[in-house]
C-alpha cells in the first residue's frame, strides 16, 4: 500500500487548511462587495471546453479515462465562459461572478509521466463590460482585495500590466511569417532567438528595445509612441493607469507597464496583469488574469458584443507569502474548551456539557477516556493547545 501522495500532490495540514480558508474568506468578502456572486464549475470538463479554441495546450490538462473526451480543468475561466454562454445565457449582462476552488495542471518532462500539480484558486470572471469600464473595474477590485491581504511593504508587491495591442502595433509592418516567431522570441526574453531571425538592422534594433522596455507606466508608453508613432491604445492605456494609480499608490503597490509581458495561456485578447510579490528568495505571482473576450465569442458565437475579463489568486502562494512574514491571523483554530470526565458513566453528562459549549457558538472536544484525576485532565488539554477545562469529577 502506497503512504505517499501522488507526485506533484500534497496533504494540507489542519494549519494550511485553516489557513487557506481565511484568504478565500477575505477574498470572497471583497468580490461579494462588488457585486459578484459565487459559481462552482465541475473539475471535470470536456477536453475542447479545457483547450479553450486552442488557448491551452492539450499537454497542459490531465485527461480522464472516459466514454468521452474529458480532463480536469487547469484553469478556471474557460469552465466559467462556458457555464455564462449557456446555463446563465438569460441573466442580464453585466455578469459578475467569483469562484474558489482546486485547478489541476499536468507538468511533462521528456521521457516521463505527467506529474500532477493541484493549485487552489479564487478569482472574479466579468463578462459584458466595456472594454475601458470592464478594465478598470478588474483593477480596481484586484488593488481591493490585495489591500485585504496583510502584504507587507517589504515584499514590494507590484502589478505588472502588459496588452496584446501593444505587442501588434511593435510587431506591425514585419513580414507575416516572421510576427509569431518574432512574438515568441519577445514574451520568452529570448535575445539569442531574436537575433538569430532574418531581421534587417532596423527591425532588429526595434524589438531589442522593446526587449529591454518595461518599467513606469507613462515612461513606457512614451518611448513606445518614439517607436511605433501615435496611437488610441496609448491614450487608453494611460486612462486605465490614471483610473487606479492614486489607489495603488496608497496601498504601497507599484504599477508596471511591460509590453513583452504574457501570462502562462494563451487565452486573453486585451489586458493582461500579474501581481508579483518578493518571497524570500525570489519574485512571486500571486494573482494574473486578464481580458479574453474572444473565448466568451467562441461560446457565443452569434453575439459579437460578447466579452469576459478576470483574475485569480494563487492562494497557497499568498499563504506561504504571508506565513514568512507572520501576516495570518495567528493559531489553527484549534478547541477553546475540553471535557473530560472521570468515571465511564459520566460520558453522556460529558456529551452535554460539550454541547451547552456548541450551542454557545464554541469550539469543545471531548476526551473519550476516563481520567484519573484533574490535574491529569489538566496535562491532556495542556498537551492539545486547550485553555479551559471543563471537569466533571
């Protein structure tokens, strides 16, 4: 018999779980502020729902020996788009949603078996908003909820901001078959693959630049309009910024604007965003999402208006990220009270007693043994973490 998790699972500890369950909780009560109310996805989806058109590599999804084509979801937002275009296709738009639970990725290395990767996720999906409002709406709530969180300044919490108009107007006038190796070789940092593609001087001087632009916000857009000219993305690019710098400002989080920058799947069209925090050895993604209004299209094809933008957190990053720095709520919700008994006849008056404290609204355990003594009683509930002790001799 097997005493190990699968490879790449883990058990959580009471602690963690605890733990977890706060974030969600802070989290969910910010979402719910806002309007949005709370869906459940399956684990479990059909294999072209999980790929979303294409956007998520079939490597990527751990797939379910079925009548069907099925897989456990590596993210949530296509599962979501999907439950939006159809089960809720009725409800008025604006849809404002949140959702907390696992996602499952299938991590490959050559030569071996799929190694599972279970990750808990709570995030907001908005779908039928205006690009500019939907946008800045996702920001705003993003710097809310993080503001909910016990980040300290020390780990330097910083939203990083990217838009795949700005990718297509540094990428415009390149011959079409070198603009997705092109596109590739600046979201991977890849110098040694740029330079090795047959770009004239001035095209290859172009995109080293904007290999090496990223940073504040107006000074980004500023040397991009120096490069590529003038353009109606920059001026709302510097609405959206404007829209959430004062609020950023006062929760100590740095904006960064990077137009190289591309979350793990290919799934958004618009807006992208990460939320990076020093760990204590190196940078941490606590939060990404972005725009995707062509997956809601792909759900709804007969209405071109159809749009989606949204974010998760990484909860177990966020609670490592705040365990170093003492930032959770301290204990794991453990007993305030034992009850323990010294003659086998006593257990029902023991049961009582331990529900007068339940209905109280306080946490009790029972001890399910006789005890010699109190002072005995006294070192069991001194050896579980208990305070009070409830004897009945």
């Amino acid at each position: 018999m097997a005493l190990q998790p699968a490879s790449g699972a883990r058990d959580l500890l009471p602690q963690d779980v605890g733990a977890n369950r706060w974030i969600c909780e802070q989290l969910a009560e910010v979402y719910r502020r806002w309007g949005y109310d709370e869906v459940m996805p399956p684990s479990i989806e059909r294999l072209d729902t999980l790929e979303a058109g294409g956007a998520i590599e079939p490597s990527n999804v751990l797939q379910v020996v079925a009548d069907e084509a099925l897989g456990l979801r590596p993210e949530m937002t296509a599962s979501i788009a999907r439950a939006a275009c159809t089960r809720l296709s009725s409800l008025q738009r604006p849809l404002r949603l949140h959702y907390s639970g696992s996602i499952f990725l299938a991590e490959r290395r050559e030569g071996e078996n799929p190694r599972v990767s279970e990750q808990l996720q709570s995030g907001v999906e908005l779908m039928g908003a205006s690009a500019s409002a939907g946008d800045a709406e996702l920001l705003r709530l993003l710097l809310d909820a993080a503001g909910h969180l016990p980040l300290s300044p020390e780990q330097q919490p910083t939203l990083l901001m990217g838009h795949q108009g700005l990718l297509a107007l540094v990428l415009e006038g390149l011959p079409s078959e070198l603009q997705r190796p092109c596109r590739q070789a600046l979201c991977n940092l890849d110098r040694l693959g740029l330079r090795e593609l047959p770009l004239n001087p001035a095209q290859r001087e172009r995109l080293e630049t904007v290999l090496n632009l990223r940073g504040e916000p107006a000074w980004v857009l500023e040397q991009l309009e120096a490069l590529v000219g003038p353009s109606e993305l920059f001026a709302s690019l510097q609405g959206l910024v404007a829209s959430v710098a004062q609020q950023a400002q006062g929760q100590g989080i740095r904006l960064q604007l990077d137009p190289s920058f591309q979350p793990q799947f290919a799934l958004y069209d618009g807006l992208v965003l990460k939320l990076v925090c020093q760990g204590e050895f190196a940078p941490v993604a606590i939060a990404s999402g972005g725009r995707y209004d062509r997956l809601v299209q792909r759900f709804s094809p007969n209405d071109s208006g159809a749009s989606g933008v949204g974010f998760g957190f990484a909860v177990e990053e966020v609670r490592q990220l705040l365990e170093v720095n003492a930032g959770l709520p301290p204990g794991g919700g453990g007993s305030e009270h034992l009850v323990a008994f010294a003659r086998a006849d006593q257990l029902n008056g023991a049961l009582d007693r331990l529900q007068e404290h339940h209905r109280q609204g306080l946490r009790a355990e029972l001890w399910p043994d006789p005890c010699a003594s109190r002072a005995e009683a006294e070192q069991i509930a001194q050896r579980r973490g208990i305070a009070s002790l409830d004897w009945l001799g």
